[in-house]
C-alpha cells in the first residue's frame, strides 16, 4: 500500500534500516505471507526486487533445485542479501 511503501522509503533514506531489512518485511510480512506465489515466482521476484534484474537460467534453475531439496525461502532471501551482486546494488544505492 501507498503508506507503507512511503514509510519504508522514508526509513532507507533516513538511514534506520538497510536495502536488505527493507526487501525482506516486502518477502516476509504478514501481507505478503497471505498471497504466497509459486516457488518459481518468488525466485524472479528476488531477482528484480534485489538485484534489479532477470533471472538468467542456469541461476534460476540452480536456487530451484536447492529450494526443493534444502533451502528454506527465507535461507534463499539471505543467500541473496549476501551476495556480492546484491552489495554492488546497495553500493550503487549509496548504502
């Protein structure tokens, strides 16, 4: 909603929490968790919502086989935090 993306925006400029607190309260809130998408789905959407970009195949088909045999969604999102990719992007961000 418009009050919340406002919020967040306002807390990423302030400087209270990280490009990577704000992407997982938008993965993990609690209005998110009730329109839970397909695995697949949520492996594209941490592509463009943290790294800016789509996925290529071979990463996709990689953090599908993990999310099927061990990889939680969450572990996933961290995966994806920690990335050197992902500390480029927040660079670029200024951060």
């Amino acid at each position: 909603d418009a009050a919340g993306r406002t919020y967040h925006i306002n807390e990423l400029m302030n400087r209270r929490i990280t490009p990577a607190q704000t992407g997982y309260s938008f993965y993990f809130g609690t209005e998110e968790l009730k329109t839970r998408e397909a695995n697949g789905e949520f492996i594209c959407e941490l592509y463009r919502g943290l790294l800016g970009r789509e996925p290529d195949t071979s990463g996709k088909e990689n953090w599908m086989k993990r999310i099927y045999k061990d990889m939680s969604r969450e572990a996933l999102f961290h995966a994806f935090a920690a990335s050197a990719e992902f500390r480029a992007v927040e660079k670029q961000m200024g951060f």
